[in-house]
C-alpha cells in the first residue's frame, strides 16, 4: 500500500517541491534551460505550496527591480534564503 501511494506522489509530482523551489529564483529569471522549466511549471501548476511561494519570490524579484537604485532592504534575500532552508529542514523531519 505505502508503495502504491509513493508511485502515485511520484506519477503527481515529478520534481520535489524542494528542488523546484530552489529553481524558483532561477525560473523566473529565464536561467532555466527548456526541459527544467516546463518541469518545474508542470510542478507549480499541480503544487498549491510552491505556486504560493512562486509568487512570493517574483514580488521581492519586481521590488528588487524598482528599488536598484537604493539598495534591496537589507535580509530580503536573508529571507528568502531562510524560507527555503525551513521548508527544507520540515520535510527532513
Ligand atoms: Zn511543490
């Protein structure tokens, strides 16, 4: 039964929401080559938690944008940063 369950969360989500919530930054940057970002759209139209944190980090990438001139506030990155290594460590858990 648990191995039924496991080919079905791997059939569902092909990527682990942790690696594609480390490509996330990249994603949307345009880094990504063609196969890794139409898997990691794939992902984040099926993974409510990874589209929330999608939009999270294109928010602080347009704020990062328009405030060039004076500087990111310092720990915005911190932050970011510090919610991918949580998400992370709860999943080791
Ligand atoms: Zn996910």
């Amino acid at each position: 039964m648990i191995h039924i369950v496991d080919t079905i969360h791997k059939i569902e989500v092909p990527m682990a929401c942790r690696k594609v919530e480390k490509m996330i930054p990249l994603y949307l940057d345009g880094e990504l080559s063609t196969e890794t970002k139409v898997s990691v759209r794939a992902h984040i139209q099926h993974c409510t938690k990874c589209h929330d944190f999608k939009k999270d980090v294109k928010r602080v990438i347009a704020l990062r944008g328009k405030l060039d001139r004076i500087r990111v506030p310092a720990g915005l990155t911190e932050k970011i940063q510090r919610t991918l290594e949580n998400s992370q460590n709860k999943r080791r858990k």
